[in-house]
C-alpha cells in the first residue's frame, strides 16, 4: 500500500469515526422526538457502544493489511 493511499485511508477512516462517534449521538440526544430524553441518552450510549468496536476492528483490519505490520 502506497504512503498516500495509506494517508487517505487514514484521514477517510477518522473521518468516519467523527460522524459516527460524535454526530449521530449527538443528533439523537438533541433532535425533539416523542422518547424522553433518558430513552434517547440510552439510544446514543448504545449507538456509541456499537460503533466504537466496529471502528477498532476496522483499524484493525487496515493495519493488519500492511506489509509492516
């Protein structure tokens, strides 16, 4: 894998992260739905929950596709 394709990967994986780490809960704890706000917290830490391992096994996976790893 190429130094730039290696760098793009990265930046797109990061990327990524930010939205589905950071964005989605937010949107679920802040968008007005009829849940009360203690459904749509547990909805976020459950979201958080789930995305955080998919993006480590994800990094993961890219890293161990490296020659140098």
């Amino acid at each position: 894998m190429s130094w730039t394709r290696a760098v793009l990967l990265g930046l797109g994986i990061a990327a990524l992260a930010a939205v589905l780490l950071l964005l989605v809960p937010n949107l679920i704890v802040t968008r007005p739905v009829q849940l009360s706000r203690g459904v749509r917290v547990a909805l976020a830490i459950g979201w958080f929950a789930i995305a955080f391992p998919l993006m480590v096994l994800l990094l993961r996976r890219l890293q161990s596709r490296s020659r140098f790893a």
